[in-house]
C-alpha cells in the first residue's frame, strides 16, 4: 500500500470540475485508489464518493492504492492534485 497527504489550497476546495479530473486519473489504474478525509475514506473512482466528502479549502486528504501499479496509481494522482487542488 502506498500513501500520500496533501493540504487542498484551491479557494473552491474539491468541486466537480477537479474532482472529475481526480476519478478520470484513478481510473486508469488497476489498484484500488481511495481518498480519505475526516476519517471517512471513499473510492477515488466514484466521482459520486468525492464529492460526498465535502471537502474544502484548507483540508487536509490523505490518497492511498493498493494493487500491482500502486505506486503509478499515487504518482498520477499526486501530478492531478498538485496541479489543480493543492500540495
């Protein structure tokens, strides 16, 4: 398993448009890709899990995946939240 924190420092926190590009990401992987937020933890593939977790400018997600290219799996999605969400 593979793990990595980041701090969301886009103003509009994970809204549709970047949590849509997050989902697109971790669907090209084989290995489970999940995303955690005050202790609820939803499949990084579920555009409909992502946005239930409301998550806003400031908080602190934790990204993990399991599976035969976990560690592509975290370098992709790290490149998509860096870019469009946070560090």
């Amino acid at each position: 398993m593979q793990e990595q924190s980041f701090t969301i420092t886009a103003d509009t926190g994970v809204h549709a448009r970047p949590a849509t590009l997050l989902v697109n990401k971790a669907g090209q992987y084989e290995s489970e890709v999940e995303i955690s937020y005050n202790e609820k933890s939803v499949n990084l593939k579920s555009i409909m899990g992502v946005m239930s977790l409301g998550i806003p400018k400031g908080a602190e997600v934790k990204i993990s995946a399991t599976g035969s290219d976990e560690d592509e799996a975290i370098k992709g999605v790290t490149e998509v939240l860096k870019e469009h969400l946070g560090e």
